[in-house]
C-alpha cells in the first residue's frame, strides 16, 4: 500500500476504486459524507478482507447479489463471474448461482397470485349478488 493511500481518510473506498470494483453510483454518497461512505464500506468489505470464505466462494455471492432482482447490478455481475471463472468456477456453478438468486423475482408472483384470485372472486360475487338483486 502506498504512503498516500495509507494515510488516506478513506483507504478502503480508495482501494475499491484501485481494483476497478467501485461503482460510480457511490461516487455521491462518498462525495456528500466520505467518513460514512469509508465506515459502510469497510463494514460490507469485513467479510471479504477476513478470509474466512474461499475467494470462488465470495464471487459466488457477489454475482447472486449483483444479479439479483432488487440490485441488477450488470457491470458487477460480469466482473464477479469473470473473476469466478479466473478463480477455477465452472458454468454450472456460475449457472447454479444465478438460478438460485432467480427465485427472488418469484415473491412477486407468489404475492401477487392470490391477490389476484382474491379480486377476482370479489368480483365475482358482486356481479352474482347483482345478477340476484335483478332478477
């Protein structure tokens, strides 16, 4: 690490920034408080810097992350799978994490679904009830 980078105020979003894995969306937030920018950073880089998860491991759930429905982060999920894939993963296992991450979107459906069969029963019990009333 270099002497400016180490007496930098913000070393972690300074090295994310290095490595290409900064994401220009943040460049705001860091530009409006640096000091919480550099805290939520370190915070979600604890888990990577401690070592604990094999490299392929994290990559799998960066792309999961990335890809999923409530993120669709496209730039990151090409830079994990590629990194997954410098890292020995295969494109089933690439395949199976993206498969897994999918069933997300399907909440929408499983909430949307009976809501659905719920109106339309009201509905059709109105239009009973008015088919009754008139005849």
């Amino acid at each position: 690490m270099s002497n400016e980078l180490s007496h930098s105020a913000t070393p972690v979003c300074d090295q994310l920034r290095a490595t290409g894995n900064w994401n220009p969306a943040w460049d705001a937030l860091a530009e409006l408080d640096p000091v919480w920018a550099e805290k939520f950073m370190a915070m979600g880089m604890h888990t990577v810097m401690s070592g604990v998860l094999e490299p392929k491991v994290l990559e799998f759930l960066a792309i999961a992350v990335d890809a999923s429905c409530t993120h669709m982060y496209a730039p990151g999920t090409r830079r994990h799978i590629r990194k997954a894939l410098e890292l020995g993963a295969t494109r089933e296992e690439i395949a199976a994490v993206l498969q897994a991450v999918s069933v997300l979107g399907i909440h929408s459906s499983s909430l949307g679904a009976p809501i659905l069969l719920e109106e339309l029963a009201t509905i059709e019990q109105a239009k009973t009830a008015a088919a009754q009333a008139v005849g």
